[in-house]
C-alpha cells in the first residue's frame, strides 16, 4: 500500500490527482489488476468524473453545495461541519478502479478526484493495488 498525503487549499474542493495515481499503478508492476483508493475521514471522499473541463468539477461543486447547504437551521452537531460530513456520505470514501498494461483503465474524459468538503487540510489517500505482474 501507498500513501499519498493530499494538501487542499479550500473547504470544498474537488482536487484532481489522476497523474498522482497512474504514477502509482505504473511503478506498482502489477500489469493488469485493480487499483483500491481509500480515504480514512467523514468529510472527505474519492470520485470519478469529467477531467477534460474544469468548469464541470465547480458546477458539482457548486450543485451539491445548493443541495446541501453548509448552515442549515435543522442541523445539530456541534462542530459545525454536518454538511461535510453528508457530502462525503454521498461521494464514498473509495473507488475501484481497473489497470491494464500498468495503467488506468479510464475513459476519453474520465479522472480521478479528491473531494474535500472541510478543508484546507492535509489528509492522507490510501492506495492499494492488487493483480498480476507484468
């Protein structure tokens, strides 16, 4: 496993780190197998989307914080960050992603993002990859 320590500059933010990844799958020397990616917080999470525009990446940004708002007069929990905490909910703390010939297997428009929803933090990105060698 590798650890990968993700610096983010924002409260929310999705962070592209797809080279970061495919480094990592590419010196692993598994050929053809499944790379894990795992976040160990509540107010953080892993997607994959559009990486061709970054306008798309603010538009989900700017969507899920319209469908959750950061106050909300219902909102109870003290620390004042439930809204994170339900937006990590919704993305997922990992992803599965395949490998082929040491790389990826994503599509034309597809990569890999880090969403942070209570940042700026560094926080670590866990990933595994498994399957057979080159």
């Amino acid at each position: 496993m590798t650890t990968l320590e993700i610096r983010t500059e924002q409260r929310s933010q999705l962070l592209p780190i797809t080279d970061q990844v495919e480094r990592i799958v590419t010196d692993s020397g598994v050929s053809t197998g499944v790379c894990t990616l795992y976040v160990p917080h509540t107010t953080a999470a892993i997607t994959v989307n559009e990486n061709a525009d970054p306008d798309v990446a603010r538009d989900i940004l700017m969507a899920v914080d319209e469908w959750i708002p950061q106050q909300h007069p219902g909102f109870r929990y003290a620390e004042g960050n439930s809204d994170s905490h339900i937006k990590a909910c919704y993305f997922g703390v990992s992803e599965s992603l395949l490998s082929q010939s040491s790389r990826l297997v994503l599509g034309t428009w597809q990569g890999v993002y880090f969403c942070e929803f209570d940042g700026p933090r560094t926080r670590p990105l866990h990933v595994h990859i498994s399957g057979d060698p080159s």
